[in-house]
C-alpha cells in the first residue's frame, strides 16, 4: 500500500494526523508532507490555524468535529468550542469520491477516541487510511512547562483524563507514588487535586498547572495539591467567556518550584508573549519575524509603505534591455521589491534567469538572496558583515581594467534611496547606472483593530527600522502608546522617533535589523531579571496600561 500513490475516481485516501498541542513548530516533516498532498483538510476547530498554512491555495478546509464533540486537546490553550457537524461523514464523503483526506485532530490522533470511531469507519468501508502520529499534549506541555516526568530513578507516569476518571482512577493514582499527569480544566483541576488527596496523596505534593501549551499564551502556576485553589485563586484567574480552559497538571516531584525554577526555558525566553509591532510587509520582515519568534515573542507585521511603478519607466526599460547586450559587467539588488520590479520587467520582455547569464550579481540581505534564488539566480556578491550598503560597499572589489572587460554597474532601486551606495561604487572606480526601479508612497491604513491595539497600548513594543517607517506608521496608524517600547535602529530614526513624541527605549549597536531585534531581547530580558530580584511578577509592557489586567482575564 503506497499512501502517495496517486488516487483514482472512488479510491481515496485519509491521513489521519497529529497537529500536536499548539506550537506550530511541533508539526513532523512526514504531517507537512501529508498536508503538502491534501485535496481535503478536515481539522479540529483550535488547529486548524496551525495546519491549514501547509495546504496548497484553493483546498478545501473545513473546521469541524464529531457532534458532541468539544475542544481542545489539554493544551491548545483555546476555550472548548462545540462541534455542530459529523466528521467522520465529511472524511467519508471526501474520501468516497477519490480525495486524499487529510483529518486533523490535537496531540496525537491514537489518543483521541473520536479518530479511533473515524478510522474503524474508513476500515469498515475499505478505504485506505494512515496516521500520521503528533506530539502528545500530555507531554509536550509539561517539556515547554520546564517539567520532566522523569528523574533519573525512572519513577512511573500515570496519564488521567479527569473528565472521565472514575473512582477506581483516582484510587489507584492516588495511592501510588507515580508521577501523575492529569488533563483538566481551571475549573475543575483544583478539584482533580482534592480527589488525589482523598485517595492518599500528601497534600503538599509538589504540582505545576499549565493553560495554553507550548504557545506563547502559556502560563504555569506552582503549588501543592493542598494549596492550588488558592494559588489560582490568588493569581486571580477567571473562566473564559468561551468556556472551559484545558490544563495540563503534573503531580509529584518534577514539578517542585526548585526544580521548575531551573528548567523553565520557555517561559523565561526574554520576550516571552510580547506582541511586538514590525512596521514592514511580511516578505520583508520574514527573518526578523523569525528572530523575534525565538525570543518568544508575537510579531505582527504591518506595511507602512506600499510599491508602485515609476512614474517614467523608459529609464527601466534602457537598462533591462542593457542587460540583454552587454552593457554592465555587476547589477546590484538592494531589496527584495528591487528584484521584483527587474523579474517583472524580465516577464513583460519574454525573459528568464538566463539573461543574467555573464553578469555578475550582488545582493543586500537575506531575503533579497532568496527572492533572486527563487528566481534562479544565485548571488556572486551577498556582504559578508552588516547587510547594508556599506556592508555591501566593504566586499565589493575595485574595477580593475586588466580583469573587468566591462566598468559599469545597474543599481535598480527605490526613488527615495540613499546615495551611499552609489558614491562608494564611484569611488572604486565603477560607472553607475542609478535607475528608480519603483516608487514607495504611504501604505493604507491598518484595520481599525490594529490601529487600536497601536494606539491604546496593545502591543508591547515597536520596531523602527528607519526614520519614513515613523512618520508613516504614526501617518496611518497613530503614536503608539505611552506603555510600549519603542526600539530605533540608530540615531537618525531614533532623533525622529523624538520629534513624533515617542520616547526611545532601545537603540541598537549597529544598523541592522537583526540587532535591533537582539537589542529588543537584551532589554527584555533586563527587565525580566529586575521583577525576579525585587520579587515582583513578571509582566509585560502592555499590562501596565490601565485595566489590561482586566481585560486580560476576562
């Protein structure tokens, strides 16, 4: 049976797959191949999120579940959400009309009983089915919770679902010295511990409760088995307005304070659940996202400007067709809308990569790398220091007329790009050919959600990577409020940040945005260490405004 045979009219195929407990980076190579293959996802309403962003554009995806069924897995972190519709009726119908199927559930499909019923259905009616197994939330959660379920004495792991623990349950787990990982509810975990209680464990067994697993909303409180209902109590957690929130409790000595206090990774991450607001596209942004993602920060990305033709484009289209005859001997990307607008013009031409053919390439950043490989163009020159144009200027040889047969360079580029890069090239001995490639101008506004979050201090800091991404962002969106950090990538940006009323918090060493971003995390963490050495909780910027802390728990 190959699962990757291709299907034929009336011979289906599901993949029954494990979205794990909520960290989209705890998807398996073989769940994104399978989801990579789908005609049909079938998911969980509180993972789909997590796996849709794998399908091809245009298959059909649908939330839904088993009728009764409620959600989530223990450590989605979301509030349970009935399901209306039958599942196993849509993986079936799919299925029956020749569609690869992908059913995706939380943690791992063979510990949910509702994709054991879909499988047995699939296997009543001959259909070819796989699982795919995903990482449990019963222990994925207590690893990003800093809570190993083993020591080195190999102690036993009892698994409860205190939904349907019974009495003969609790007293077998509660009479043994097992480490007992328990599913619950804030709701109903205080309760959980009482029962645990009742059959023999000593009230002040060590327990960690963890809401929202391995995502950035998680939070682990630490208390005994006598004392969590106070601690919740004291932490002033209150239920969810849509419903129950799942927990993940470990019970027994891997999850005494001492020891979570060291092991703590996730948690203590320096930008651990701050939203930090990043004035550029996505396609721009997408390695500082990524950085700022293993800091164990939000980022949300928000376009100030957007890209247009030139308003003349004869000057493009000369240098285009110089690249065709001969005329440059290097061409130089500065950004990746630079490699976009010359891929574009290629396109209008009939061209492809291979007019690149003996002229050699440069390129600023790794995201304009990439975007010219995307394009079958591998870069000659990419700065092996600061991605900038004086980065760029510090690896870029002098012509040399005994081994350049040509003296000329195309700089394609913005309308509103600095000289620097030019007068350096100059200075080298180079002819420019200095072409606006396209024109910035001013992004529309932001949806009004976001525009409230920038201005009533939602997100907890901002990333400014130049003095136009001020003015553009404060243009369309409004001054971010007084609570949020406010992070400049040098002085320029930093003085005009100043003139907009802002006051600047962090300064990177170095022009670039991947310092800033480092720059951001050195502070945070800063700021972490401050509230554990006076004793105070550790929060986020955006809880100091007035009433987040309600708004928060509500």
């Amino acid at each position: 049976m190959n699962p990757n045979a291709p299907n034929h009219p009336g011979c289906g195929h599901v993949t029954f797959l494990g979205a794990g407990p909520g960290d989209p980076g705890l998807l398996t190579l073989r769940a994104v191949e399978a989801l990579a293959a789908a005609d049909v996802l079938i998911a969980d309403p509180h993972v789909l999120d997590v796996v849709r962003t794998h399908v091809r554009p245009g298959v059909a995806a649908e939330a839904q579940g088993t009728p009764g069924q409620t959600g989530p897995d223990a450590s989605s972190g979301t509030a349970e959400v009935p399901v209306l519709r039958d599942s196993t009726n849509l993986v079936m119908a799919a299925a029956r009309g020749g569609k690869r199927v992908v059913r995706a559930v939380a943690g791992d499909p063979g510990l949910d009983g509702y994709a054991a019923d879909e499988m047995l259905a699939c296997a009543a009616e001959g259909i070819v089915f796989e699982v795919v197994p995903g990482v449990a939330s019963a222990v994925g959660v207590p690893a990003y919770a800093g809570v190993p379920l083993r020591d080195s004495q190999g102690a036993d792991v009892r698994f409860v679902d205190a939904r349907t623990a019974d009495e003969r349950c609790w007293s077998e787990v509660g009479s043994s010295d097992s480490t007992a990982v328990v599913s619950a509810t804030l709701e109903t975990v205080a309760a959980a511990a009482g029962e645990l209680v009742s059959a023999g464990r000593k009230p002040d067994t060590p327990l960690t409760v963890t809401v929202a697993g391995t995502t950035t909303r998680q939070r682990t409180w630490t208390a005994t088995l006598g004392t969590i209902a106070q601690v919740l109590k004291s932490a002033k957690v209150l239920p969810s307005p849509q419903g129950s929130q799942p927990v993940i409790a470990v019970v027994g000595e891997s999850g005494a304070a001492e020891r979570r206090d060291q092991l703590s990774w996730f948690e203590s991450k320096p930008l651990f659940g701050w939203k930090v607001l990043v004035p550029r596209t996505k396609e721009q942004a997408a390695s500082l996202s990524d950085q700022l993602r293993s800091y164990g920060a939000v980022p949300s990305e928000v376009p100030t400007i957007a890209v247009e033709p030139p308003r003349t484009p004869q000057q493009m289209e000369r240098a285009v067709k110089g690249l065709v005859t001969g005329r440059y001997e290097w061409i130089a990307f500065t950004s990746v809308n630079a490699v976009k607008a010359v891929r574009e013009k290629f396109e209008e031409y009939g061209l492809d990569a291979r007019a690149f053919a003996g002229i050699k390439v440069a390129a600023v950043g790794e995201q304009t790398a990439k975007s010219l490989i995307d394009f079958g163009v591998k870069p000659d020159l990419v700065p092996s220091g600061e991605q900038s144009a004086a980065g760029l200027l510090e690896d870029w040889p002098p012509y040399d007329p005994v081994f350049d047969p040509i003296d000329r360079v195309f700089l394609p580029r913005a309308d509103i790009a600095t000289e620097t890069l030019v007068a350096g090239l100059i200075e080298l001995g180079w002819e420019v050919d200095d072409v606006t490639a396209y024109r910035t101008v001013r992004a529309s506004p932001p949806p009004a959600e976001t525009r409230e979050a920038i201005k009533g201090g939602g997100f907890d800091a901002v990333l400014f990577t130049s003095s136009s991404t001020v003015r553009n962002l404060v243009g369309i969106a409004g001054k971010p409020h007084n609570v949020t950090v406010i992070a400049c990538i040098g002085p320029a940006t930093a003085k005009t940040a100043e003139e907009h009323g802002l006051r600047v918090d962090v300064l990177s060493p170095e022009p670039s945005v991947l310092k800033l971003a480092e720059a951001l995390a050195d502070f945070g963490a800063a700021r972490r260490q401050a509230a554990v050495e006076a004793g105070d909780p550790v929060t986020r910027p955006s809880e100091r405004r007035p009433g987040s802390r309600r708004r928060a728990r509500s």
